[in-house]
C-alpha cells in the first residue's frame, strides 16, 4: 500500500489523484487531519485514515500496511516543523513502511538564507538516520507566479527585491512525477531534484510577459528593507514578508539556479515553463 499524508491539501491532493490513474484503489491510503474531508476519495475506494504530525500514534494507524509512505512536508512558520516531522518518520517506520518519500525544496542546503531550506536540511538528516530507505523530492518552486512577481498585469512592472535564476515550476507537473515515483519500479535513493527545464531571472520573465502582453513589462530591483516595507503597507504581515525576502535572497545567491531533468523525464514529456504559465495567466 501507499499511504500519502496532506491529501486533502493541494500537492497531496494531487498526487493521489495521479496515483489513481496508475495503481487500483485499496492500494492507496491517505493520512488526513479531517477524514470528512477525504469523503470523496473514500467513496472511490482509498482507504482514509486520520492521522496528524502532532499525533503519532494516529500516524502509526494511519500507515498500517504501508509499503510507501509520502510524507508531504508542513509550512506552519510558528511551529516545531522538524519535530513534527520527526514524529512522521518515526511513526512510518515503526509502521514497517519500507521507503519514506519527503516533499523536500530544491536548494535544501546548509547556508540558504530561505529559512524554510533549514527544515529540508534536517529532516533530510532524520531520515538518513531512521534506517529505511528514503527519497527526498527536492522540487523546485512551484506557487503562484503572482506570489513571487507580484501585480505585474496591473501595474506593469515587476518591482521585486534582487533575484537570481530559478526554474519556475508547475504544481501539476510535480505531483504528476511524484505519482509516477510512487507507483514505478525505479528506486530514488537520497534527494532528488524536480524542476522545470530552464532557470530564470526576473529580467527574462519581464522580456517574456512584454511579448506576451504586446506592452513593455518592465523590471524594477526593490531595495530589501523597502520592499518589506511596502509589504508592510499594503497589509502584509512583517514576518511573512521578511521570509518571503529570504527566498529571494537565496535565488540571487544562486541556491535555486539549477535546472533538473529528472521531471520531464518521469513525465515522458516537457514540463509545463514559466512562459506556459503566464500565458495562461495573460489570457485568464
């Protein structure tokens, strides 16, 4: 059985939702804060569990008979998210899980400034420790455009911090591969990168929205603490906008510049790019 945790959530969500189309149903279980919430793939015959990170020994019912478990990582800033997921892989492995899958971040190094790399670099290290095989998908960034380009259709411009290459992926494209991993034959031992095929900067991504749109895009390097307060001003909180600033400032040290081609190798096709994407968000 495959057991896949966040499954309500949107990768998850998603993941499982692929899973269906390759492997029957009573192979797949889900491990879920709200069983309610996972009526749906109960009623298509996946066996639901409740099952959270603060909660082992929901978790170790919740992975009963798991060959595989994907453990999908959590974002909570004002949590002990290592801890959490330590109690996660402990609880995999005394379930008798033979490999652990972690949705780790590409650039989960020591030394990134994004402070969310911090947890990847130690639950990769727990799951060295913890015995069984195990696979850290290391995918690179894959949230909305907008969260990282900001208003760009509105105003024109991409007024950003200081940023360097990153190869802009797709959430569909990941969970589709991360499907294709869990139900294959081929084992991937340690991390593993998936990202989209080509890095890019914010100047590339302006020259790619000014064809697009038929008007110039134009990019505007935001000073740090100026950009933070301008968050600041528009409602956003300071901590979240203080930590939104470490990813850039780890894509402009160069932490999220290489591109991988392990994702469009699983697919057996291109991943969807950057300019797929804000095609698709010009004529929204």
């Amino acid at each position: 059985m495959i057991v896949v945790t966040g499954a309500t959530g949107g990768l998850g969500g998603s993941t499982v939702e692929h899973l269906l189309q390759r492997v029957p149903a009573d192979r797949i279980g889900v491990s879920v804060r709200d069983a309610a919430a996972a009526r749906h793939l109960a009623a298509r015959g996946v066996r639901v569990r409740q099952g959270s990170y603060e909660d082992p020994a929901s978790l170790r019912d919740a992975f009963a008979d798991a060959e595989q478990v994907l453990l999908v990582s959590g974002n909570d800033p004002a949590a002990d998210m290592v801890g959490l997921h330590r109690n996660a892989v402990e609880a995999a492995v005394a379930a008798g899980a033979r490999r652990i899958l972690y949705t780790s971040q590409q650039g989960a190094v020591p030394g990134n400034p994004y402070r969310p790399s911090d947890i990847h670099v130690a639950t990769e290290a727990i799951l060295g420790d913890s015995g069984v095989p195990w696979t850290a998908l290391r995918n690179g960034a894959y949230g909305p455009l907008d969260q990282v380009l900001g208003p760009w259709q509105r105003t024109g411009v991409i007024a950003r911090p200081a940023d360097g290459p990153v190869p802009y992926t797709d959430r569909a494209d990941v969970a589709e591969a991360t499907a294709v991993v869990l139900a294959g034959d081929r084992s991937f031992d340690g991390p593993v990168t998936l990202t989209a095929p080509a890095a890019l900067t914010f100047d590339d991504v302006a020259g790619i929205a000014s064809a697009l749109t038929g008007r110039p895009i134009e990019r505007i390097v935001v000073d740090d603490e100026q950009w933070v307060a301008d968050q600041v001003t528009t409602g956003v909180p300071e901590q979240a906008a203080r930590l939104l600033l470490t990813w850039y400032q780890g894509a402009r040290a160069g932490h999220f510049a290489e591109a991988d081609p392990l994702l469009a190798e699983l697919l057996g096709r291109e991943p969807r790019s950057a300019a797929d994407r804000l095609a698709a968000a010009v004529t929204a």
